[in-house]
C-alpha cells in the first residue's frame, strides 16, 4: 500500500469517477495521502521534499 498516491485528474476520460483513489476501500483510503494534479500538468510544480508533499 502507497503512502502517497499521486495521479492526475482523469479530467479527458470521465474525471474522478475514473481516478485509481475513487475504488479504495475507505479505511485504506484514509491510511494515503492522495495528491491529484490537473491532467497534462505534470508534477513539476511539486515539493521536492517528501515531507512538504
């Protein structure tokens, strides 16, 4: 199990309905940290620090 999922919005195929967190169990979801970017954004805006994450 991750502690941080990172993922984009899925906004072009449906949103979050199609987002990998959308089908985690609830009390594993509360266990990661979910971060979603915008699609095509990339993660280059992200901390470069896990812990800032």
């Amino acid at each position: 199990m991750p502690d941080i999922l990172i993922e984009n919005d899925c906004e072009s195929i449906g949103g979050q309905k199609e987002m990998t967190i959308t089908f985690v169990k609830p009390r594993v979801k509360q266990k990661i940290k979910s971060i979603v970017v915008k699609e095509f954004q990339g993660i280059d805006h992200l901390p470069d620090s896990i812990n800032s994450l």
